[in-house]
C-alpha cells in the first residue's frame, strides 16, 4: 500500500526516475490540475510528448469544470469512455522509454486522494520479472478496443500500447521460481467466473480477507464469491472506527461465517485500495487493483476493471489482521454508473488544416443529423458552426472562422440538438503530434503563439532557432502574402496573416521542402508546421487582440507589469535581452552569417530570421521601441550589404528591406535632413539591387499589408500607402553614387558641378567638388577600379581603418599620402 510513513515511492517519484517517450493513464475520476501539476511536468521534463490519459464518461464530464487547465488538448490527448451500464474504473499507467517500459496497476484514480492523499495499492511491474502480465495487458487493451458496446471516442491508444506491451513481454521473462504474476479484467468475462479457475493450481481457497472501500448493500458480491470458492471463512475489513458499508449483520444467516477484522497498520486517511487475499493448500495469493466488493465490479462485465493476482512468497505477511467487534451499517450513496442520457463530445483540429474540426459525439441515443456547435475559450469568446454528424457520432467541419481558435488553450466544443447538449475538449493535434525540441515544447510554442509565453518559453525558442537555424531557412524565407479578409476572426479584425502556407496541407512540403521520387510528398514534420504557425505570429497573427494598439497615430505596446511593484527600479530592457538570452542569439546568427560567406540562400534565410525574431522581441516582450528602431537601421545596412535579391521570384528578405528602408525614411523624416537619409536609404538599396532601383519593382516588394511584420507598430500608420509614399520619396532623391555619377559626367564635359548637392554638403564633400571644378580634375580624382576597393586608385595605398569606413559611407576617400580623391560608382 501507498503509505506516506515508509519509504515507498509516490507515483510521482516514479514517473521521475527516468526519461519517457510513451505515456497512457487510465482512470475513472479524474482532477486535471493534479495531473498537469504532478504528473505532467515530470513528463515532459523528461521529454515524453505521446501522452494519452483515457478517463470514464464521468470523469471526463467531471474535468470540463476545470477551466483553468491551459495544457489538454495541446500537451496531452484526454480520451473519454463511456460503457451502457457499468463505468470504465481500470486506473492503470504504462510508462515506455529507451530503458525499458513499467506498468503501474492499481486503486487510485488519477487525483490528489488517488495518488496520495488516500491508503491506496499500486504493482509496479516490469517485463524483466512479469512479462505474462504485460501479455495479459495488451490483451485486457485488445479487449476493450473490440467490445462494440464500449463507445471510445479514439482508439488508436488501444492497438499502440498493447502492441508496445505485447513487444516488451516477448523482450522480458518471469520471475524464475515463482508463478507467473497475472492480470484479471471482467471485459470479457466476470472476475467471479475467473477466480476459481486461476486459483486451481494452487489447490483448494479454504479462507479470504476482502478490503474494499464500497459494498453491496446487502452484501451479495462476498457472498456470491465465498459460495464459488467454497470459502470456510471469509474476513472483511473494517477501514472506518464505528462504521462500514458491508452488512455484518446479515451473515449471520449465512452458511459460512463472516468476521470483521482490521489492518494492524494504523492510518487515519479513507481507506480506497483494494485487497483481496486467497488462502490456499499451498500459497497466499493476493488480488489488488480496481476491483470493488460490489455486484457489478465482481459479477458483472459491465464494468472495465483491472486487478494484478500474485503469489506471495512462502511467510511473507503483506498486512497482519487484528479481530475486532462488528462496526454499525453505514450504506453509502450509489455512485453513477453507465452514460445513460448524458452526451459528450470529444473534437480536435486537423494537425495540418488548422480550419479543419473534427470529432464524435458519444451517446446511447441517435445522433445522426444537423447538429449545432460552438467553440468556446476559457475568457468567454466563441465562435458557432453547423456540422453534419453521422450515426456514429463523428462529424467534420472545416470553416475559416475556426482557425483563429485553434490554437487556444482551455478550448471546448458545446454541441446541441433541440434540447440536446453534448459538451467536450478541443485538442490540437499539430501540437499533439510535436516531438520535444530541447526545451521548446508544444506548450511552449502554444503559449507563444497566444502572446503568453514566460521567459522560459523565449528562451527555449531562441536557443531552438540559433542551435538548428538551418533547419528553419527555407521556412523564413517564403514571402509574406496578401493577408485575407473572408470571414472576420474572433478579435473582429478580419485578417489572417498568410505566410506561404502551403505547406501545412497534406501531402505538402516537409520540413527540408523535398518530394519523393515517386511523386508523393513526404508528411511534414509536425514541429516545423507549428514553427510555421509560429512564424505567422511573429509578423502579426493575433495581433489584435493582444499585443499593439494604436491612438492619434501612436504606436503603443500592450505593456507588461513591472518587474518590481516596491518602487524598485525595473532592469532595462537590454538586460532583459540578455536574460532572455536575446544578446546570446543575435550573436550566434551573427557568427552564422560571417560563417555562409559564399552561400547567398544561407545568409537571405538568417537575415529574415534576425529581423522577424528580434524585431518580435524588442517591440513584444521588452516593450523597447526605440531598441526595435535602432536595430532595424544597423540591420537594414547590413542586409543591403551582405544581400542580393533572387532573379527569378520574390523572397521576404527583399520584402523586409524594401519596407524597412520605408518605415526608416518614415521615422527619421521629422528630426529634418530628409534629404540627406533618402539618399543614403536609396543608395543602400542600390546595393542590394546591384544598380538602378526599378521603381515598379520596389513598390511590388513592399510588404502587401501595413499590419504585416513592423510597421504600424513603428510608425503607427494604417495605410498602405504611407509606406508607398515613403518609398516613392527615397526613390526619387538621387543617391550619393548617382550624385558622385552625375558630378563626373559634368567635369568631363567642363560644365559646372552644384556645390549644393546634397554629396558636397560636408568639409570633404566641399573639397571634392572644389577639385572636380579644375580644369586637370582627372589629376585629382579616379574612380576605384572595384566595388570593394580600400585603396587609393591612384597610387594604391591602403586605406587606414577610418578611412576605409569613411570610403564605405560616403563613397569617396582623401588619401593621405598624394592627397588625391577616390570615387565608388559601383553599386
């Protein structure tokens, strides 16, 4: 028994004592805060993400209470089943990992009184030494899988982990010595018809101690079983001073006798566990698990019911019996037993069509016909459908007001039919398919694709994103497309952020974008979809309802409460950024970029990267608008320095300068010199383009939507044609080269060169100028014979360090040593 005064394991301490990959509980009541607190997180700490937990109809009804539960349906399947006449109360856990698979069979329902808080009972048992019983558990799992009246809203749990178990006993053996340890069900028969047949071999059961938290009222179960094993004493527990739901006084009409006894252990909590214990001509046998003394556990195969039968070693005395003096009757309430007129559903969204609802709704009525659903969140929003369901209870339903729903925790689905109502959760299957990534987990991604994400959650993302950045290049390089307006979204903006989705449909690109020889694409990976997903979040899925808002053409961040609430001061933001490991990253991408010198689709797919990922985390989480414009312009010069576009299609990358060098000549245009940052906007965008801007080609490069990625939350603008404006002027103002281009031309012709360009406005610029107006001016300056020239073009001298910067800048240099001037006119 699990007893808290010796040093026996607590089920959470054994499901921390090594990694898992495969998880399925089962139980009848069921508290979702006490697993997600206790079982859960040692879970996925340990990098399980196939976790199944199958519950009765009552308790699954039972948990649609909890409403604060942010993780069913997105870390983990919870699975109703719901039987005509009886409950399903086998409480069970299979645990498989790459050390080997244990299976826990016991009475405690998956609770804090299950699991601690009661006197329960628990095997754990290993194929190594019980490998009979891990074939008599996939059997028990083949058995209810196969039963027709046992309505299981999915199945797949059933043949996957019977396989796991049948696969591990043929690994395992039985303990050496000893009888092989069984499993007893009643799914195909009744425990009391089982009984006399397993207890055979061990010669005649002349005596038993029954322990058994609930009774028959007339006591009709131990009866019936003293009879079938021809019992000459039959002892039942007294767990309770005073009290007892067995009838002690009706045994003495009897024709065995019955006694009261009591455990010698003394403990005060309610006593749940179940114990049967059989003596024999030659061996003890003891029977635990979920088996109750009552008519339907014992004698019926209403019930799915699940007990471990051992022999116990010669002398071994698991609990000593102490007489005691008949308690009074105290008859308990009968607990609900078989759906009967209740219904539940149980629904999920495709894991890659997130418009696409699925589910069933489990009955013992007809449920064929129109039915009328809801979708329900936690915080009160909703969104109605109609969905056609079959005579089996499942039904289908894709619509595009669905999808803004799916990622949300806490999501139910409410279906009726005139009075009908059946109520379920909503599960995720693109998350429920992931496979843990270091420490990004599908919560993770859930929480912060909501905008709900810790710190832990913006750590694991960077560190998932800087460690396999390549991984992800192509993903960051598809283009951002028209956002849709078909059919407004549960914030009533109306928009869906689209970002080359294609790939989430089946049968799309996988995550390395390949297609098998054959024709047939390979399945995406579903954690690269949902990095997909998220990357549509970074550049404004969602946005509406809770990041930015905009007032009087202000960009204003949704902000989070201070780090300190005592009058303390906060840390700043760049602390922040280097807590979150935000320094860390850009760094990494840093060191990536100077690495893929040579290999231009590696460098485009990193710079897209560090712009979508930074830009989200100064302006999101560190509330640091300033911080997000100063980086764009150091990072606007860089990707127009490292970066040429792509001949033949349109990439983000070229999105991404384009707009930004928009939004940059939008920010600077009030503090004056507009001028002056058009022209050293446009002439980084000469570089990028290799030559002339195409100003038709520029335009169609914009980001097609002001709410896309940055922009309205820079410069709070909201139309579209702000940045075509923007563009159109840093366009249209000549840049230092074609000012450089244009002076030259002038001194060859001897025509005048404007001292007032904008290229001649500084002491050197007015040097510059003062030499091309000499008539021997080609004595004075040359064009540099490359683009990536740092030497004089006159008598080759290198350029000194600040020089070199000044030439980059301003596209001309004064050498030192012959006082002679050298242009760039590349682009």
């Amino acid at each position: 028994m699990n007893d808290k005064t010796e040093a026996e394991p607590s089920i959470s301490d054994i499901v921390r004592m090594r990694p898992w990959k495969h998880a399925l509980l089962t139980t009848y009541t069921l508290s979702l805060s006490y697993f997600e607190s206790e079982i859960l997180r040692p879970l996925l700490r340990g990098g399980c993400s196939d976790i199944w937990l199958v519950a009765d109809a009552e308790g699954y009804r039972s948990s649609l209470l909890e409403r604060r539960s942010m993780r069913v349906g997105q870390e983990y399947r919870l699975i109703p089943v719901a039987l005509p006449n009886g409950v399903f109360h086998a409480k069970c856990i299979y645990l498989a990992g790459d050390e080997g698979d244990l299976l826990l069979v016991g009475s405690g329902n998956l609770t804090f009184g299950g699991h601690g808080k009661n006197a329960e009972v628990f095997e754990a048992l290993s194929p190594g030494s019980a490998a009979s019983a891990f074939r008599d558990f996939a059997d028990f799992l083949e058995a209810i899988g196969s039963r027709p009246d046992i309505k299981i809203a999915r199945s797949e749990w059933v043949e996957d982990f019977a396989g796991r178990a049948r696969a591990a006993a043929d690994q395992g053996t039985d303990q050496g010595g000893s009888p092989p340890l069984r499993l007893v069900h009643p799914v195909d028969e009744p425990v009391i018809d089982q009984l006399p047949g397993l207890l055979a071999p061990y010669g005649a059961c002349t005596e038993a101690v029954i322990m058994s938290p609930y009774h028959d009222h007339d006591g009709l179960a131990v009866r019936t079983l003293a009879d079938r094993l021809r019992l000459s004493y039959t002892g039942v527990a007294v767990t309770k001073a005073g009290a007892s739901p067995f009838p002690f006084a009706q045994t003495v009409a009897w024709p065995h006798p019955v006694s009261p006894v009591r455990p010698s252990r003394k403990d005060k909590r309610f006593v749940h566990a179940k114990w049967y214990e059989f003596q024999t001509e030659t061996v003890r046998l003891l029977l635990t698990g979920s088996i109750n003394a009552t008519r339907k556990a014992l004698t019926t195969s209403d019930n799915v019911e699940l007990g471990v039968l051992r022999a116990l070693p010669p002398g071994s005395i698991p609990l000593a019996w102490d007489p005691t003096d008949p308690p009074a009757f105290e008859p308990q309430g009968r607990m609900p037993s078989g759906l009967k007129e209740n219904e539940i559903v149980y629904a999920g969204f495709d894991r890659h069509d997130a418009a696409l609802l699925t589910g069933r709704i489990i009955s013992l009525q007809p449920t064929q016909g129109v039915w009328t659903g809801r979708l329900i969140q936690a915080d009160g929003e909703a969104t109605s459908f109609d969905a056609p369901v079959e005579a089996d209870g499942s039904f289908s339903v894709r619509s595009s007001a669905l999808e803004a729903f799916s990622e949300m925790p806490a999501l139910q689905a409410v279906m009726t039919r005139g009075e009908r109502e059946a109520r379920g959760w909503v599960h995720n299957e693109m998350f429920l398919s992931l496979s843990g990534r270091r420490r990004l987990t599908a919560g993770s991604l859930s929480r912060l694709m909501r905008r709900e994400g810790t710190d832990d959650d913006f750590e694991a993302l960077l560190d998932q994103l800087s460690m396999h950045a390549e991984h992800y290049l192509r993903m960051f390089d598809r283009p951002v497309q028209k956002a849709s307006e078909d059919g407004e979204h549960q914030d009533g903006s109306g928009k869906s952020v689209t970002v080359n989705l294609a790939d989430l449909a089946p049968g799309a690109e996988g995550s390395q974008g390949t297609v098998r020889p054959s024709g047939i694409s390979s399945t995406p990976d579903q954690f690269d979809v949902a990095m997909t997903r998220l990357r549509r979040m970074l550049l404004g899925h969602g946005r509406a309802k809770s990041a930015a808002l905009q007032h009087s053409g202000e960009s204003v961040v949704a902000e989070e409460e201070d780090p300190e609430t005592s009058g303390k001061e906060g840390s700043t933001p760049d602390e922040r950024a280097r807590k979150l490991g935000l320094t860390d990253f850009e760094r990494e991408i840093g060191r990536l970029i100077v690495d893929a010198e040579g290999k231009p689709n590696v460098v485009r797919g990193l710079l897209a990267m560090e712009l979508e990922v930074v830009m989200w985390m100064r302006v999101y989480r560190l509330n640091d608008l300033d911080g997000a414009h100063e980086f764009l312009h150091s990072w606007f010069l860089k990707a127009c320095r490292l970066a040429k576009p792509e001949p033949a299609r349109l990439t983000s990358l070229q999105q991404h300068i384009v707009t930004a060098a928009a939004i940059l000549f939008r920010l600077a245009a009030g503090a004056g010199h507009a001028g002056k940052i058009a022209a050293e906007l446009h002439d980084s965008l000469e570089r990028y383009f290799g030559g002339t801007v195409d100003r038709t080609k520029a335009l169609g490069s914009l980001i097609p939507d002001v709410d896309v990625g940055f922009a309205a939350l820079l410069l709070g603008v909201s139309e579209q044609a702000v940045l075509a404006d923007s563009l159109t002027a840093i366009l249209a103002q000549r840049t230092t080269r074609q000012q450089l281009a244009d002076a030259l031309a002038l001194a060859s012709k001897a025509l005048a060169v404007p001292a007032d360009w904008e290229v001649f406005n500084s002491p050197l610029g007015a040097e510059l100028n003062k030499a091309l107006s000499r008539p021997d001016w080609q004595k004075k300056v040359r064009p540099a014979g490359r683009s990536d020239s740092k030497a004089c073009a006159f008598q080759q001298f290198s350029f000194s360090p600040q020089q070199a910067a000044e030439f980059q800048r301003l596209r001309f240099a004064k050498c030192i040593h012959c006082n002679r001037f050298t242009v760039n006119l590349h682009p």
